[in-house]
C-alpha cells in the first residue's frame, strides 16, 4: 500500500469510527457533555500546533501538514472519548482517573508503538512517559470544564431558563 494512501485510510478511520460511536451516547449525554469536549478539542489542537513545531513528534508524511497529520487526531477520538469517558465516569473522580491513566497509558505506551510500526507517526523529543503526561493532564482539565458547566449556572437566566430582567 502506498504511503499517501495509508495515510488517507488511516485519518479517514481515525475520524469516522470514533464518531460513529457518538450516535449511541444518547442526546442527553450528547447535549450535556459536548461542550467540554468542544473545548478540549480546541484545546488540544492548540497543544498539537505547539507539538509540532517543537518536533515533540514526526509524520512519517513528511510533504503532510498539520491538516493532514495532527488534525485527524484533534477531531477524530478526542471529542467522543471525552464524551463517553465523561458518561460513564462524571460524579466519580476517582473512576474518571483510573479510566483516563488507562486509556492515556494504552495511547502513550501501546498504540504510539504500533502507530511508528506502521510509519504513521513516532516520537521524537519526547519520550513514551513524557507524552504519557502531555495526554494525560488534559483530563483534569475536561473534569473541571464539566464541574464548572454542571455547577455555576449563567447569572443571566433563572432557574427556569427565563432571561432575567
């Protein structure tokens, strides 16, 4: 198979099979996690940006650029991994942590392995635990942007989500 090709496959599945999944989270959970994980959506392709001008990674694509390369990742699992993490684990802290150090463990330890095997990407000034820390102290972050959505209401709406006046 050719390189540009795997390539194609590749972000192609990394985007659609992690959304796929999000038609089964349920509209409600859809409506009440989505925006914490918009926002660290946005957080991290910030974060991919300053990675990949720090060479913390290289694509094997090297003609690629961040739209190709990076991306694919930021849109693809971040925002329904978020989600489904934040459904089954929001309300229990300690849960949410031994689920995030696990997938973040398999990512950084497992899946960067089999990603350099298959020329798609491999580390480059960091190594596995330090990536490990780079993905993972951006749980703390969702659980927090969640806490603040579920408990600061806006100030501009009564409890019946009526403007005040």
């Amino acid at each position: 198979m050719s390189s540009k090709l795997r390539y194609i496959l590749f972000n192609m599945l990394l985007i659609v099979i992690p959304w796929l999944s999000v038609i089964f989270i349920g509209k409600r959970s859809f409506k009440r996690y989505s925006i914490s994980g918009l926002i660290i959506v946005i957080f991290e392709t910030i974060n991919h940006i300053i990675g990949n001008k720090k060479k913390w990674w290289i694509f094997y694509n090297k003609k690629g650029s961040f739209l190709t390369n990076e991306l694919p990742f930021s849109i693809g699992p971040y925002m329904p991994a978020s989600m489904w993490i934040l459904k089954y684990t929001y309300s229990n802290f300690k849960k949410f942590v031994i689920v995030n150090i696990i997938s973040h463990g398999l990512f950084a330890f497992i899946f960067m392995g089999i990603l350099k095997k298959i020329r798609i990407v491999k580390l480059h000034r960091l190594n596995k635990l330090q990536f490990f820390c780079y993905l993972h102290y951006k749980a703390y972050l969702l659980y927090g942007l969640q806490y603040l959505k579920e408990n600061f209401k806006n100030p501009l709406y009564e409890t019946k989500g009526k403007l005040k006046v």
